[in-house]
C-alpha cells in the first residue's frame, strides 16, 4: 500500500478531494491544507502527443492483457464516445478511480443500466466472441 504523502510514515487511508493527494489521518490533512491546493490540470494539447503517435508496449502482459489494438479501437468507438458524453457515466468512472474498494464499487456500478450499455461498447471491442456468446445466453 503507497505511504501517506505528507508524513510518509504510515498507509494513507484518504484523499483530498481537490487535489488528490494521499494522506492517514486528520493531523496529516490540516498540513497539506495549510497551502492552497487545486485540482490536478492536463498538459497543453501541445505536450500531449496524439494517440496513434505513443508507443504502447506492456511491461508485464498477462492472459487477461487487452492488445494494444484492441485499446486503440476502444478510442475511436464512436458507441462508447457516446456512453462516455454521459456526465453520469462519468462520474461513475471516477467514483471507480477513488474508490478504497474498487471491487464494491464495480459491484454496484454494474447495477446501473447507463454504466452497462458502457460496459456492452467495450465488451463489443476487446472480446468480440465472448460478448456475442454471452449475448446469446441471454435470448
């Protein structure tokens, strides 16, 4: 488990909302509150180089590794840009990246029929065959 970043003695247990950063306990928060914090911004479009433009290699792939072409897909699915215009989908997403129990909260998210049409789009994608014999189970 990553440290506390502001003591780096103990396992952080929380997040600041704004900024993001790790943090074990109320002492160690009324620190990092001592100067303003913000929100985390994105590099210029300039810094950032364009998707078909990074080299995407897996360090460590396993059998459970989307290809790197599979993923590329995944940005140029014009059905899961869609799900993701969603200002709700979205927030279910991030509610999943802060969450301190993701497997809960996947959980819960697949009950929410908007955040499984998202699910559905990339299924579609990234196991084309098992999402068509999973579809026909259900028929």
């Amino acid at each position: 488990m990553t440290s506390c970043q502001i003591c780096n003695a103990q396992p952080f247990k929380y997040k600041c909302p704004t900024c993001f950063i790790k943090f074990c306990s109320v002492p160690c928060f009324n620190v990092h509150k001592e100067l303003p914090c913000e929100k985390p911004t994105v590099a210029p479009p300039s810094e950032n180089l364009p998707v078909e433009n990074v080299p995407m290699t897996y360090r460590f792939p396993t059998a459970d590794t989307v290809p790197v072409e599979k993923l590329q897909a995944l940005a140029h699915s014009d059905e899961v840009k869609e799900c993701l215009s969603n200002p709700h989908v979205r927030n279910i997403l991030k509610s999943l990246v802060q969450s301190q129990t993701p497997e809960t909260s996947i959980t819960n998210a697949m009950k929410e029929p908007i955040f499984l049409e998202l699910a559905q789009a990339c299924l579609k994608i990234v196991e084309p065959d098992r999402f068509q014999h999973e579809l026909g189970k259900t028929f």
